[in-house]
C-alpha cells in the first residue's frame, strides 16, 4: 500500500522553527516531484514549497521564500520541510504529496497533478 506520513507538526512561538518529515512507505521516491501544500481554516488550499525528483529544482510560495527550505533525502525515501522564523500566518494544516514524473526537473504547485497525498500534520504558531 502506498503510503505519505508527515510529521513535526505542532505549537510553536512566533519566530520559531519546525522540520516537517514526509516518509514514503510502499513505493520508492525517486521518481517521484513531491509537494508540501497547506490549508488555515476557512482558506483554500495552497502549495508552499515543492521540489524535483532530481532534487536540482526547487519551487517556494512567495510567502515563505527565505524561511522555508524544502530538501530530501531518497536514500531514506523521505521529504523534508524546514520551516523558520515561523509566523502565525503560517498556522494550517500541512500535506505532503507526491507525483510520478519522468521529467527530472519539474515542480508544480497544481494540486491535481498530484495521485498520493498524506494525512496531513497540524502547525500552529502562536503566543
């Protein structure tokens, strides 16, 4: 069965940093643009930050551009979501998701591209 799990999620001061993980389980990486897209309460949904299978092409939402860093690691099938200097605008629900791809280089923040999506982990940033 293929699998997304995100985790890191959780409570944070304004300021503060959080490493969201998204394992695989069921299927290998590799091939695969993976996504991470968020949505607050009462918003639509939105991409944050994307990255190729070849890792060599990255794609950030203008408004974490500089606090985000998104990277992955396929030796350990998994995507991770540095988030820092966290504000409270940035408190959503996040999902990580994946898209087969032969194209090395593409990223993508259009959410129907996407086929696997995990369950989704909760970052609240707040005094």
């Amino acid at each position: 069965q293929l699998q997304l799990v995100e985790s890191g999620g959780g409570l944070v001061q304004p300021g503060g940093s959080l490493r969201l993980s998204c394992a695989a389980s069921g299927f290998t990486l590799d091939y695969y643009t993976i996504g991470w897209f968020r949505q607050a309460p009462g918003k639509e949904r939105e991409g944050v930050s994307c990255i190729s299978s070849s890792g060599t092409s990255t794609k950030y939402a203008d408004s974490v551009k500089g606090r985000f860093t998104i990277s992955r690691d396929n030796a350990k099938n998994t995507v991770y979501l540095q988030m820092n200097s966290l504000k409270p605008e940035d408190t959503a629900v996040y999902y990580c998701a994946a898209v087969a791809t032969t194209e090395a280089t593409m990223t993508s923040f259009q959410a129907a591209l996407y086929d696997h999506w995990g369950q989704g982990t909760q970052v609240t940033v707040s005094s």
